[in-house]
C-alpha cells in the first residue's frame, strides 16, 4: 500500500484527520484482499500488507485488547493526549495486534 499507516496515524489530530485514517486503513484492507486473491500468503503468516485480523471480529477484538493493554502506554508507546490520535492507534493495533 502507498500510504505508511503508521506515519498517517501518528498525524491524527482532528476528526477529519481520523476519517482520513479510516479510509486509508480500508483501503489498505481492499489492497490485501485484491493482492491475496492473485497469490494467497500462508494460512500461518500475516497477509501481504500485514493484517493479522481479516474478519470484523478479530479486528475488533485485537483492537480492543490493544486498546486495554495500552491504557498507561507500553514500554515503546506514550499514550497520545489527543483522543482523535489515540482512536487512531487503537484502530490501527486491530490490523496487527494478535
């Protein structure tokens, strides 16, 4: 995918921001699908663009748990201040979170 998902997340800092993330996630999403269909990754691998969570529940699930987990930061994360960014990398954790 074009777009460094990690570096857009980090530059959340409105809602449109956010939206904007959103979109790029699911296009991110979109662009796996489409890659996966031509050349299938391994059943025990993360797909081609990285998700871990293909299925809305797994997302979310991975998401949610991330989202507990970092409630104070982790050891290489700092808790945003702003709610738009935290949204963001609570979101974007439900891509690769397992």
């Amino acid at each position: 995918m074009s777009q460094d998902l990690n570096q857009l997340a980090n530059s959340v800092e409105t809602e449109q921001d956010l939206l904007n993330f959103v979109q790029a996630l699911m296009n991110d999403r979109t662009d796996e699908e489409q890659k996966e269909k031509v050349n299938p990754s391994s059943p025990y691998s993360s797909g081609v663009n990285g998700w871990e969570n293909g299925d809305i529940v797994s997302f979310l699930d991975a998401a949610l748990a991330w989202g507990k987990a970092s409630t104070n930061g982790l050891e290489f994360y700092e808790k945003p201040e702003n709610p738009w960014k935290r949204i963001a990398h609570i979101l974007h954790a439900g891509k690769f979170y397992e």
